[in-house]
C-alpha cells in the first residue's frame, strides 16, 4: 500500500480543543488533517492475529480512520467500528467504501454493539483517554466481553511521569506502566500472547506490544 499518511507539521498546530475526553478534540484534528497515530494500512501483528483465528464478531472501539475494518470485512469477518468524532468516522466510511456501514458514531462507554463480540481490538484507543478513565475503560471491555471473548491488540506502554497531569502537553497518548496495565486487566483478563511490534509508527516506536487478554469465567463487571 501507497504511503498515504498524512505529514503532521514539525510542531504540533494550535487546537482549539484540549479535552480528549470529548469529541470536539478529535474531530478538531481530524479535520485538519493532524493525525500523527494514523498508521495508514494494517499494522503486520493484526494481520498475523487475524492469521491465527477463525472469524469471530469484532468490535473495534475509537476506530480512527478504520483500515483494519475494511481489511476484515473484506476477508468476510462480522465487524463494527465506533468512534465518537464525526470527522473520524467520516475518515472511516471513505475507507470502507460500500460497507460504510459498518461504521457508526458512537461513545464506547455507552454502545451496545448489535452482536456480542469475540474480540476487541484495541489501537491508540486506551491511550488516547486521560488515565483518569481507565477504570472504566476496563470495566466497559469486561462488561461487553463474554468469558472467552479476546481483547487483543496495541498497548502503548512505558514510564508514566511523576507529575503527570491531563493537559495536552502530556497527552495523548497517555502511555500506561505495564504493572499499572497489568493490574488493571487482570481481575478480568488472563494474559495469552506478549509480543513486540516490528512496524510502529514514530509516535509509539519502542512503546508499544501486541497483547491478547482473555476474558476470564462468567462475572461481568
Ligand atoms: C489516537 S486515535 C486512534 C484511532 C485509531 N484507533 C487508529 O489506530 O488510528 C483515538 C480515537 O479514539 C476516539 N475516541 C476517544 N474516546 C472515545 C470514546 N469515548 N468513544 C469512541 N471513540 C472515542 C477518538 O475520536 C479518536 O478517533
């Protein structure tokens, strides 16, 4: 594939919005073309995943401009991509073509997909929410999450500062510390797959793993 990636300037463009816990953040940068996590194409490890499995329903929550879905209803696999920013799932829909239906704007933390899902993939998502919502990220993918069901995918991982506070010079993304990562997860999630990344983006080079968590017995969050 064409490298497609939109340039992002040497310094970052002065944004109205500085929330990224609203929409308005988002689609600031979406529609002015500043999306430095864009991968443009489907990242080798997803691909790889998708390899190692029979279909099975995915959801994939803050879905950006949706590469992986197209890629996946293409080989015919039950997919659903959400994003809260009007301008992303325009992003998305351009790329999914005649299954632009396949993607919806909608709050992760309130969606109720039309399936139940076998797999969450998760990229860019978790860090792209201030740290003060993780718990309910965790509690959300539990609740959404049959036993057995997977979330797999991206985690953007490393040494959170001490002084970390939620204003856009931290963040996003906000990486997470692997203990913190870890004891979040696995009241709910068995860990399954660990693995390096070999095609990061700038932004998250030498952060970021592919992890496969399963979702443990019957209790939902
Ligand atoms: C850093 S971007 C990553 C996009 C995409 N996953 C990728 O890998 O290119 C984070 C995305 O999450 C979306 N997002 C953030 N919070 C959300 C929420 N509560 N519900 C749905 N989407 C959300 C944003 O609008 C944005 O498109």
């Amino acid at each position: 594939m064409s490298d497609t990636r939109p340039t992002a300037p040497a310094t970052a463009p002065i944004f109205e919005n500085r929330d990224p816990n609203a929409p308005g953040f988002w689609d600031e940068r979406f529609g002015r073309g500043y999306m430095p996590w864009d991968q443009a194409g489907v990242p080798a490890s997803f691909k790889t995943f998708v390899e190692r499995h029979a279909p099975m329903p995915v959801l994939i929550p803050g879905c950006g401009s949706a590469y992986e879905a197209c890629w996946l209803a293409e080989k015919g696999w039950p997919v659903r991509a959400i994003d809260f920013a009007p301008n992303a799932v325009e992003a998305a829909r351009a790329q999914l073509g005649e299954r632009a239906e396949l993607v919806e704007v909608a709050d992760f933390f309130t969606y109720q997909p039309p399936f139940e899902p076998g797999w969450i993939y998760e990229r860019a998502f978790m860090c792209a929410l201030p740290p003060s919502r993780r718990d309910d990220y965790t509690a959300r993918m539990a609740a959404l999450l049959p036993a057995g069901g997977l979330l797999a995918g991206f985690f953007f991982i490393g040494a959170m500062q001490k002084d970390l506070s939620e204003d856009s010079s931290k963040g996003p993304p906000f990486c997470i510390e692997r203990a913190e990562l870890d004891a979040l997860l696995t009241p709910h999630f068995e860990l399954l797959e660990d693995e390096p990344v070999s095609d990061s983006i700038a932004v998250f080079a030498g952060r970021e793993r592919w992890l496969t968590w399963r979702r443990r017995g019957a209790t939902r969050a």
